[in-house]
C-alpha cells in the first residue's frame, strides 16, 4: 500500500463510512523509529463503538468525524524501516509490537494510527518480539499486556498461583490470554465460565481451560456459594474478563480467596447485599496500572511458547473490508480480525 513515499491509510468518516486517505510515509525524528505493519488485529469493543459513532472507552465523551487517521487501531507488530537520528534502542530489522506501557514523552508528531501500513512511534513505547515468527502470534501482543497487568499485580501481592485452582469469568480474547497467562503460572485447574456455549466450547476444545461452566445453567446455579473455610472449593483464584456486573458478582459468589478485575468495565457496578459471612475474607482487586513490564511478560510468554496469541485470531482480511470485518464482530461470528497489508507479509 506505500508507492513512492505515500501510503492509503484508512480513516473513518461518519456513522458506518470510511475511506482511505493518501498520506506522505513520515519521516522519524529525535528517538522516533518508522515502522512497517505486518499486520494488525481488530479492539473489537473499541472498533465496534467508533464505527457506530459511540464513544470508547469513554461513554460520556463525543466521537468527532473524521476520526483521526489510522484510529483506532492499535493492536500490531511490525518491523522497522527506518531509525530517527537519535534512536538507540532498536536496529534496522527488528520486530517491535506496542507493549500497551507509557514511554517517554515524545517531542515530535508521531502517527498515523495502527491502520495505516506505516506509523512513526517512539522507540520507548516498544517492545521487541521474535522476527519471523508467525505473525498471529504476535499480534495481539498489547491486548496480552493488558491481561498481564492482573497478573502481575497479584505476583506483587505475594499471592500463590502455582497450584491453586482458577476461575475465568469470560471467554474471549482477553479470557484465552488470562487462561493460558494462568497456565504458565502453574495453576492446578483452570475452570471457564461463559454463558454463551460456543465460547465454552472453543476453550475447552483449544486446551485453555480445563473444564467449562455455564454460570446461567443448571451446573453453574448449583455451583456451591464461596465458604472461606472450604479446603475444597471450586475456584480458588478468579479473574473478571467480561466486564457485566453480573459476571463479577457471579465470580465473588464463587471464589474463596481473591478476584482481581481487567480493564473493561460495562458500566457502574452495584453488589448485591448477601447472607452475612458470604463474601467475608474475599479480596476484590480493581485493575492495576499497566506499565512496560507487562508488555516484557507477554512477549516473552510469546517466545517461549507458553502463550498463543494466534488462538484469537479467526479470520485474515485485507483492510479494504473492514466494514466486512465490523459486521462479522457485531454479529459474534469472530474473535478478532487480522488485517494484513502487503501480500509479500502472509
């Protein structure tokens, strides 16, 4: 999509409109590396809201069209092309995804936006994956960071998860990285909970969870409710990655020791006064501040094999049908979407 120093980058327009925009390839400056995206997968919610003209992650906020070049994507890997003049942390070559972190501040204008074929980025707000690798299972390498945060706040807290038994509240992109996250720190059992059937169904059959629940169902609405005393009880850890206040209280319920929360909150959440005792014991952790070191976990979980981030990607599209790829979102027929951009990348 680059032909003498030009690129189409994609810009939403209007409620369900967009168009791509030619645009000079930026130059880097100061620490800015250029770099060339060899793919990028889809935020469902965030993409989902702005094609509909919502605001996100914000609610009470206004969205303004055009939307801002390139926005707003920003799930992505891509190799770099070019280093700035005072760059010293990368080389000419290297694979870089967004670790999802705060870098340095950036003097200069950096951008487009991740749907674009190419971005200038400060180096600092990077982080080096594995070249060559397949490209799906790097993708979604800032989502896993934020994923990562949960769980590096509970090791902070000293908490034991090597061993203990796990609950998933949610089992989409985020409960496949929390499950395998989980998994790579040794946990004893990992259990998902989702009420939708095909959602279980994938998890279970891909090996990320051990067993399934629905909490709507027959099991899950007899799933004995939490006694900190029980040496035996079903889930001993949970994390939230669905986000309803139902499903977050469904979790407190249910586990004896702790529940730590991802990101994505869908409103204000209100708790349900319970019999005395119920949730006393219970930690119930908010989501902590992600930083550069959650990006360093999940990549590394990358190469080492312990985490595959190719499991969220179920479908490969050229960026010329991203409405396509919205509507296959909205109607939950994908987990997220790829878009590709040079044909010599796949």
């Amino acid at each position: 999509m680059a032909q003498e120093g030009k690129m189409q980058v994609l810009q939403i327009t209007g409620v369900r409109q967009f168009r791509f925009l030619e645009m000079p390839i930026p130059k880097p400056q100061g620490r800015q590396v250029l770099v060339r995206r060899l793919g990028i997968v889809t935020c469902n919610a965030f993409d989902v809201h702005i094609y509909n003209g919502k605001p996100y992650p914000d609610e009470t906020s206004t969205v303004t069209f055009p939307y801002p070049p390139g926005g707003p994507g920003h799930e992505w890997v891509a190799v770099i092309e070019e280093l700035g003049p005072e760059a010293r942390d990368y080389q000419v070559g290297d694979w870089v995804c967004t670790p999802g972190g705060r870098g340095e501040q950036d003097p200069y204008p950096s951008g487009p936006g991740g749907y674009a074929p190419y971005s200038v980025i400060h180096e600092t707000h990077l982080v080096r994956v594995p070249a060559g690798m397949d490209v799906k299972k790097l993708v979604p390498v800032e989502m896993a960071s934020c994923v990562a945060a949960n769980i590096l706040d509970l090791k902070a807290m000293n908490v034991t998860i090597k061993g203990k038994r796990a609950g998933v509240m949610g089992l989409g992109p985020a409960g496949l990285i929390a499950a395998q996250m989980l998994r790579a720190e040794g946990v004893a059992e990992i259990i998902g909970l989702d009420i939708v059937e095909k959602r279980r169904a994938y998890a279970l059959s891909t090996g990320q969870v051990d067993r399934t629940i629905d909490p709507a169902g027959e099991e899950g609405k007899s799933l004995p409710v939490r006694n900190r005393e029980d040496p035996n009880a079903p889930i001993e850890i949970g994390i939230d990655c669905a986000g309803f206040p139902t499903a977050i209280q469904y979790l407190m319920d249910h586990t004896r020791d702790i529940v730590t929360l991802f990101a994505v909150q869908h409103g204000p959440v209100q708790f349900m006064i319970r019999p005395p005792g119920v949730h006393q014991g219970l930690k119930l952790i908010g989501y902590p501040y992600r930083n550069y070191e959650c990006g360093e976990y999940a990549a590394k979980l990358v190469a080492d094999g312990q985490l595959d981030l190719s499991l969220l990607v179920s479908h490969v599209m050229r960026l010329e049908e991203y409405d396509r790829a919205i509507e296959l979102i909205e109607r939950h027929e994908a987990l997220k979407i790829m878009f590709i951009f040079d044909e010599r990348d796949w």
